[in-house]
C-alpha cells in the first residue's frame, strides 16, 4: 500500500477527530462531578464558523473565560493561515 500526501493528511483528520470525541467524553465527565456553589454545574462552549465565534454558557464567568480562549484561537488562526500563505505557497 502506497502512502500518498492525501492519505496520511486523511489519517491526520481521522485522528484528531478521535482525539476530540475522547476530549469531550473526558469534560462531560468531569463537568457531571463539577459543582458550583448553588449545586448547578458551570458549563461554556464556543462554536467557531471561519473566523467569528459564536460562544454560550451557564455563567458569566464561564462565559468570559471562553470567550478570551476564542478570541485568541480565532487571531491564532488567522496569524497561522496568514503565515501559511505567504511563506509556504
């Protein structure tokens, strides 16, 4: 079996997809022991489409520190297709 650039960039894909199920079963898990000081867990997530995040939780507090995480990944992001544009075209 030959291995072509797209196959492996498939295998890539295929993994990091793995990963990120594992991650999410791994936070449901640890968000269900999690407790906040009314007995109500604290939840947020971002929904990144292209460059404009889309964020929401349970809480303030977990609403702004996910919404600092997205607003970094989303400028790493662009710096990074930036990069990839001019220097490796």
């Amino acid at each position: 079996m030959q291995f072509t650039e797209s196959s492996s960039l498939f295998e890539l894909g295929i993994g990091l997809f793995i990963v990120g199920i594992i991650f999410l079963i791994i936070a449901a898990i640890f968000l269900g022991s999690r407790r906040g000081k009314n007995g109500k867990p604290h939840a947020a997530g971002a929904i990144i489409v292209g460059p404009v995040p889309i964020v929401f939780g349970s809480d303030k507090k977990s609403l702004k520190t996910i919404l600092q995480l997205s607003i970094v990944l989303t400028a790493l992001l662009i710096v990074l297709t930036l990069i990839y544009y001019f220097l490796l075209r």
